[in-house]
C-alpha cells in the first residue's frame, strides 16, 4: 500500500481486497469469490469507480494470472480502468483489453522518478499511459444480444419472445458463469442434454431448461407465449430447425455462425466471462435492446436507458449520509429494466455491512430485497428483466450462494414490481401512458419512501396524448395542493407536454416528508425561457428543497451517455419546502474528451456554484448564465440589463414605424407572393460580403407561391438582416446591412426602419450591436437553446437583447457608432474599437470587459472555444494570472497591513496533472515544494484545484489543473476572492503568531 502512495495514491482510495472487514470490497465480489487469494490485490478507487486495478508482485503469489488474461478478465467488468503490477520500485501500466495482444509490453515506472507521484493522478485525469483498449463492452454485448434478438426476429418469432428466450439464455449463462450452476446440477436442469452448454442445443433440452427455470425462479423470467413448452419448442424446431437453437446456443458458448458474416464478429459469445460481466450492464443494454427493436415506441415513449455508471453515481448520491442508511425504502417510479434498483440494492447491502461491521446474509438481502425495494413501469417485459436483474444481484452478494436448489427467490412480480399500466391498456403495448402518476396508482403510495430515484421518459407527449398532459398537470396541481401552495395549486402547467417534471412532483408525494428525490432529467427545463417554462421552474424551487443539480448539457453525444443527444440533468433534493435563503449546489461538468470518451465526467467541488433558491427564482437566466459562465457574469449580466430601458424586440414592438419578422418560407408554394417579384432575392448561402448585401449582384425574385410569404413590410429597406445562423467567426458576418428591399429567406431574421425617421443610422446601430462581443455574450448568457443544444441563434434571442434606445444616446456616442458601422460597411472593422464602444454604452468596466472576453473565449458553443479551455497554459499566460491573482488578493491583505507574494513553484513535476504556485504572507519563506504525503490531502485525484495550507506558516500552495480555462484572467479574480473567503482569516492569523 505504501508504494502505491509512492505513486500518487491517495491512502483512502486503495481497496485491500484481503480485507474482508472492507464494505467497499463487495464492489469486487466477482474478484475474490471461489478462490483462495483474490484476483488482484488492491483497487484504486475514483468517484467509487475502479481507476486501477494493482497485482502486488513484490510480495510472493501463489496463483499468478498471465497479465493477458488479467487484462481481459478485468476488461469484462466494463469499468474504464488500468491494470497495475507493482514491482520492487516498479509499476508497469498496462491497458484492460477485451482482446488483448499476447506480447503486449507494459509502460513502467520508477519509484524513484520525479514523476512517480504523477502516475495515479495522471490517469484519473483520464490521461492515457498506454495504448487503450478499442472494443467497448457495452458495445460487443448490445451487438451480440442484437443479432442473437434479430436471428430469431427473422425466422418470424415475435419481437417479446425473441427477448424472452435471449433473456433466459442469459440468465442461464450468468447463473453457469458464476459457478451457481455446476455440471452436477445437469440432470437436474436438462436431463437430455450432453452438457450445460447444450441446455438450449435441442427442443427437448430446451423445454427441460425452461421447465427448471420457471420452478426455480417462480415464473418471474421473461414469459414465453405458452408453458406448455414440450410442444412450444417442438413446433419451433420443427418449422425453424437449428436456426432456431443457433442464436440461444451461442450464448451458452456453443458458438456456431447465426448467419453468414456474422461469426465474423470481434468477439463472440465464447469469448465473454460471465463471472465478471456487471449485472447493472445487462439491464444497460437489455433495455436499449427493448427499445432498438421497438423504434416507434422509444419515439412515442420518450425512453433511454440509464448508463449504469450514472445509476451508481444517483444512488451514492442519495444515501450520502441519510439518516436511516441500511433502513431505506426504495421506488424507482419508473424502473425499465432495474438498473437503479440493482444499484440501490448493491447499496444498501454495503450500508448494512458498514453499519453491523458483518457481511449481510443470504436472508437480509432477500429482506432487502422484498421489503425494501419497489419499481413501477408500464411494461411487462422491462419488469421481469428488473426481477432478473435483481436474482442475479441477489446471488452475486450472497455470501454463500449454493446449493442452487435452496436459491428460490419469492416473486418480485406484483410485490416488488408493480405493473402501473393503465386500466384498459393492451398488455405490453409501448406507447405513453399516465402510468405511475395515474389514479389507479397515485394515492395508493403516499409518503411510503425514504428514497424516490430513477430516469422517468424526457421526450415532451404528442398533442394526441393531450389527455395524459391533463393528468399530470392535475397531478402536479394536487401535490401542491397538499404542500399548501395555493397559487401553484391553482394556476401550474406541465410546459410543453413533458413526461419528466410531473415524475418530480410525483416523487415529492410517494418520498416520506424529509426524503430524497434523486431523477435524471432532461436539461431544458433548467434554461427555458418561455412564460410557462420560467413558472414551471420557479414553481419547482418554490415546492422543492432541491440540494444539487448536475448540469449535463456540456456532455450530450458522448459516452457519458451514449444514444442522447439532448442535454440532460440530474436532480437531487430533500423532500421538504425551502426556506428563502436556503442554496442549493449547480455543477455543470464541462466536456473534457480524455474523461468523457471514457464514460467518465469530472464532479468537481470547485466548479460547483452555490444558487440561493431566491436567485433561481427571480432571475430566469441565472442557471444558463451559470452554466455557461461564473458568479462574476451574473452580475455583468444585471447590470446590462439595467442599463437598457427596453429590448431590441420591445422597441421595435412600441414604435409602429418599425417591423420585424424572420424571412419567406417555400414549402407548399400555397400563398401569394408576387408582391416581392423582382426584389433581389437573399438566401442563406450570400457571401458576397460579410456585413453588406451587393443586391445589384442579386437575381431577381421570381414569384412561384410560398407557405409563408410575411408581411410585405418587413423587406423595406433599411433593412439589417442577422443570420439564424451565429457564426463563430464574427469577421464572416453575423447580421447583414441592407440599403434597397430585399427578399429574403427564413433563414434571417430581418428588422426594417423603412418609416423610422432615425432608419438610415437605427440599421447602422443594430448593424455594430450585433458584432459586438456583449450581443453574443448575452445571447449566450441568457438565450435558453443557444449554447445549450444550438450553435444557432433564435429571433427571440435578438429580441430579447437589451437595448440603449437611440434617443438616450449622447452625440459622442452617436459619432463612435457610425465611425463602428462604416469601418463595417467598409470590411475594414476596428473589434477593439467596437467592443469597447459598446461596452461603454453598457458601463461595463474594464474588469467587465475582461470577463466578457474570457468568457467568450473559453465558453462559446464552438468547437475553438472548447480546444482552447481545454489547452495547456503557456508560460506567459501562467505569468499572467500570477500577476493579476497577486494583485487582487493584495488590495484585500493591504487594507489589514500584509504584503502578500504569489510565485511559481517549480520543482514540481511537469507531468502532474496541475500547475503549482504559493501564496505567502509578508516575511513568511515561501514553499518550495509540495509537502510529504501530499496526496492524502487533495481530497480525490479528479479535482480541478488543489489547497494545501502550510502547517504553522502563513502561506498555502495551490494547484491548478493544466488547462487554460482555470487560468484566465477572470478566473484570477474568482480564485482571489474564494482563497480569501476561505483561507485569508487564517493567513493573518498565523502571519500575527510568526510575528508575535
């Protein structure tokens, strides 16, 4: 243990799976069960992930694993983490690899190597110190649970019963590969059969299979059409012949082609160890699978399945530090296929082993298990892969799980599992129904839980489930009825038919008062800036002591979630009103390739802002503004908006000699259009000058009839046309000047002056707003689809652009923004010149301005912007924010009679993860390198900065992970304030003790 903390293991993270007194080794059961030593010999942990698995060479083994074979058991666990062999004073490194290469050579590292603290950190930084594995496990599987599904489909097997029999083969394989199930119990199971991997080879081995399994799981399996399975098989056989037996047997490891090219697979199913294989996984891909072979019904049902990753993170989250811990009662109130109830159960399990100090039985975790967990869902199919999911858990925790005839599980179905389908409803037919939060269900569940988790559907109901949105609407209402919110009671509307937000209110109903409320949710809500959006919001905080939010919008089509392209959240709260000065934590992880690609994402304590519940409520934008920004541009963001009397869309609303509108659409060609027939015609692929239309080099318009032609006004010159689409080159043009009428298309939103007697320079105004760094600032800021899930702005986001009336405008002012339009109209634009002349109409500052431009630069939905956050700082931008963190934390400890240094610290390693620098006290020598033991005091190796307070000295050293957007101006200026906030009573202090 010692030498991993020689490389940069933190003493807390390392799981000794020898220690059989450690909960956290029941995360690791499938690695020491039936053998005499365990696998490996400690995990390293991060955020309760495996980041490395480490094999102690320097201690005599007496069953040495080839590394190959290692890296591919491991591999089968489906974490994102590496194999370590330590060696007198060596580590090698080695990649998990499904598929690995026999003479694969590991990357190794010295004990006594300046960077051999580095190597942990390095790699929960999701840094790559050997080649990584390609093949994904959730992949290979999904792909062979697909085909095996898909061969059946296409011999005319319906879509459930291609499920059921994968599913049940499955289970057999799991039970087999877990040694559960031994060859001596054959006869017992298929007596037909030559071996257990036959058990599915013939119709008779199979109806004595299935036969088994219904008795000893009491009918709670994937149901099959019939019971009567001699003659069901029989007649399967008989039409289908071994194309039939192929696909089931495969999954038992007889693995024979399904059909031509497709044993031509990566891996097959031989190649799979199921005594490693996560069980959270198999609901993982068995619920996408429901859903890949039902496409229309994934549509219309609005489900995704939960990585089991996130389920994980969920339930930790939950239980931390909840008082009834091992006690709880569990709902997931829409389970799918078990994957937060696996997880929930794998937790209280622990729970209960850290709080007795002995590993729970076989009875307390069927108690559990049957008095302690409940899932409801609609679908009959998802249940009984949820009670498959659950056995398998079940027995894998099982302290002693044989004989397999003492195994037999009471049904979960009816108990556990409750069918919420509504009355009436075909028996599993996909489609939206009011399920859970329908009054056959509703009230018969009230206060029942300490813990409400789960992934309810996102997708918002069509119009023809209009009658469904009533319900939860009623629903939603009612809850807030009995927290006595009157005027949410009376006057709340689920906005835009969402399924999710009415499961949030339903979960403060069914969670005891002082519960926890944990969902995934989808994202928007969180950003909405439509009337019924902003109430349903503010209506949420005012009925929901919510705890933390974390912000996935920055994560969407990666592998954090793979298949959701839409941003998502996750919710956590107590199930009690606020108060009004209560806060809640908002993280918005951002994209960080390194990590996501690996599934992972960085949680991290000095990204999170703390939200008063009155700020979330009174400011619509303050979450956007957050999550695409900082507390310093909430501030920024108000006082532009108070500078301005009214909004680009407002003024052109007020004055009837303005109009507005985006441009013609085509479609049906079912409307007149002739009155623009000859007007030059704009579509959106102009590029004949950036900020100026050349309409004599236009053809004309040619009338053919449109569907949305708008009204003849808005194409009265002078005209400023701003593209849909907001370029994040502002030199190629984002708005378009136009001094004749023009035609033009959908895709710019047009604003005329043709009647205002201020037209000509009113043009020329928005024309300079709308390239200005403080129009897209703001436009990112608050807009509640730009930055969030479009790279395109809306009309609304024009419109609602604060906006300094022209008439407030001083003569100086006036003269700067003509100089402005005509260097633009001349393609000769000064930016500093036209930033800083809209800045001053806003009084932004020139710390404003700072932000404003760091913000842009670092956070802008652009693919540059991201590349340069995420890039190595350079030694003058280092020196930079050195400077400027010295010189605002300085014009605080001035006021109290203390200089203050801040240097570079380098004699640390350049391969650590973060740069180093020290803050120091007058008189105070500064730290020259970081203290011993170091590691055990970050606080975990994914963190984005690092505090370490000198004993007995006023000074501390910081460090600051190596990328640029931790080491901006603005965040100088943030960094002084919390290190002041936090550590600057202290510094005095011990600066006054070295002094006295």
């Amino acid at each position: 243990m010692d030498l991993l903390q020689a490389f940069g293991a933190p003493s807390e993270s390392c799981v000794d799976l020898h220690n059989d007194q450690d909960a956290r080794r029941l995360r690791y059961t499938d690695l020491v069960r039936n053998r005499h030593t365990p696998l490996v010999d400690f995990v390293v942990e991060q955020q309760s992930q495996a980041l490395l698995y480490v094999v102690d060479q320097t201690h005599l083994r007496h069953d040495d694993t080839p590394i190959a074979d290692l890296q591919r058991i491991l591999a089968m666990r489906g974490e994102p983490a590496w194999l370590g062999v330590l060696k007198p004073g060596l580590l090698d490194i080695y990649a998990t690899d499904l598929r690995p290469a026999a003479d694969t050579l590991p990357v190794w590292f010295s004990r006594d190597s300046q960077d051999a603290p580095s190597i942990l950190p390095r790699l929960a930084q999701g840094e790559n110190l050997a080649p990584p594995a390609t093949l994904r496990l959730r992949d290979v599987l999904l792909e062979l649970m697909s085909d095996a599904g898909e061969a059946l489909r296409n011999l005319g097997v319906s879509t459930q019963e291609a499920i059921a029999l994968t599913g049940r083969s499955l289970f057999l394989r799991y039970l087999i590969g877990r040694k559960i199930v031994l060859p001596g119990h054959l006869a017992s199971i298929a007596p037909s059969a030559a071996s257990l991997d036959a058990c599915m080879s013939t119709d008779a081995a199979l109806a004595e299979t299935n036969h088994w399994l219904d008795n000893t799981f009491n009918g709670d399996l994937l149901e099959l059409p019939t019971t009567d399975y001699i003659s069901y098989f029989r007649q399967l056989v008989e039409q289908h012949g071994q194309a039939v037996t192929q696909p089931l047997s495969a999954i038992l490891t007889l693995d024979t082609a399904i059909e031509p090219g497709v044993s031509q697979r990566q891996l097959e199913w031989g190649d799979l160890d199921f005594d490693h294989l996560p069980i959270g996984l198999l609901s993982e891909t068995y619920e996408e699978l429901i859903h890949r072979f039902d496409k229309s019904a994934r549509h219309a049902t609005s489900v995704y399945y939960t990585p089991y990753h996130i389920a994980e993170y969920m339930v930790d989250e939950a239980f931390h530090e909840l008082p009834v811990g091992s006690k709880a009662r569990l709902l997931d109130p829409a389970c799918g296929a078990g994957v937060f109830l696996v997880a929930g159960l794998r937790k209280l399990v622990e729970l209960r082993f850290r709080e007795t100090g002995e590993r729970p039985t076989r009875e307390q975790i069927r108690d559990i298990l049957h008095q302690q967990l409940s899932g409801f869902d609609t679908n009959s199919h998802a249940r009984t892969l949820a009670a498959l999911a659950l056995y398998l858990t079940a027995l894998e925790l099982d302290p002693h799980p044989a004989p397999v005839e003492a195994l037999r599980f009471k049904k979960l179905e009816g108990s556990a599992l409750i069918d919420v389908a509504d009355p009436g409803s075909q028996v599993d037919e996909l489609v939206p129904m009011a399920g859970s939060l329908g009054d056959h269900v509703f009230d018969h569940y009230q206060e029942a839980f300490d813990v409400v988790i789960g992934n309810p559907p996102w997708t918002s109901l069509t119009a023809k489930y209009d009658a469904i949105d009533r319900v939860f609407t009623l629903r939603c209402r009612e809850v807030a009825a009995r927290r006595n919110l009157e005027k949410i009671a009376a006057s709340y509307h689920n906005p835009d038919r969402v399924p999710d937000l009415p499961f949030v209110w339903g979960a403060m109903a069914w969670a005891k008062p002082g519960g926890r409320i944990a969902l995934a949710l989808a994202g928007r809500w969180l950003f909405k800036q439509s009337p019924k959006g902003i109430a349903a919001r503010k209506a949420l905080f005012e009925a929901l002591k919510v705890t933390g939010i974390l912000n996935g919008a920055a994560l969407r089509q990666t592998q954090v979630w793979p298949s959701v392209d839409q941003p998502f959240c996750l919710l956590f709260a107590d199930n009690v009103l606020p108060e009004s000065n209560d806060q809640f934590v908002f993280v918005s992880p951002h994209y960080e390739p390194d990590l996501n690609n690996k599934g992972l994402l960085r949680v991290d304590a000095s990204d999170a802002n703390p939200v008063i519940f009155d700020l979330a409520m009174s400011n619509p934008a303050a979450l956007k503004t957050l999550y695409r920004g900082t507390v310093l541009d909430v501030a920024i963001v108000n006082k532009i908006k108070q500078r301005a009397e009214n909004t680009v869309g407002d003024y052109w609303k007020e004055n009837d000699e303005l109009n507005k509108g985006q441009g013609f659409q085509v479609a049906n060609r079912s409307h007149d259009d002739t009155f623009l027939e000859g007007k030059p015609e704009l579509q959106a692929d102009y590029d004949l000058h950036p900020f100026v239309v050349l309409d004599e080099k236009l053809r004309g318009y040619e009338p053919q009839g449109l569907q949305w032609p708008r009204h003849s006004r808005i194409y009265k010159a002078p005209l400023l046309l701003v593209r849909e689409a907001c370029r994040a080159d502002r030199t190629r043009g984002r708005a378009l000047i136009c001094r004749n009428d023009v035609a033009y298309s959908r895709s710019y939103y047009g604003y005329s002056a043709a009647s205002h007697p201020q037209g000509a320079f009113l043009i020329r105004y928005l024309l300079v707003l709308m390239h200005s760094q403080v129009f897209e600032y703001i436009a990112l800021m608050v807009s509640g689809r730009f930055g969030v899930e479009r790279e395109v702005l809306q009309e609304m986001d024009v419109n609602q652009f604060p906006f300094v009336s022209p008439e407030k405008l001083s003569s100086k002012q006036r003269q700067s923004i003509a100089t402005c339009a005509q260097q633009l109209v001349d393609n000769e634009p000064d930016w500093p010149m036209l930033d800083h002349t809209v800045a001053q109409l806003y009084g932004l500052s020139s710390a404003d301005q700072q932000v404003v431009s760091d913000t842009l630069a670092i956070n802008a939905p652009y693919a540059s912007a991201r590349g340069r956050g995420l890039a190595r700082i350079t030694e003058q931008q280092a020196h930079t924010f050195i400077n400027n963190l010295e010189k605002e934390l300085a014009a605080t400890f001035e006021v109290g009679g203390h200089s203050v240094r801040v240097q570079a610290l380098n004699s640390t390693s350049e391969a650590l993860p973060w740069r180093f620098f020290s803050i120091a006290l007058e008189g105070a020598q500064p730290p020259f390198e970081l203290p011993a033991q170091w590691v055990d005091q970050v606080g975990g190796l994914g963190v984005s900065r690092i505090t370490l307070l000198s004993a007995g000295r006023p000074s501390l050293i910081v460090g600051l992970l190596n990328r640029y957007r931790y080491w901006t101006q603005s965040q100088a200026r943030l960094l002084a304030s919390e290190l002041i906030w936090e550590f600057g009573a202290r510094l005095e202090e011990l600066s006054q003790s070295c002094e006295g």
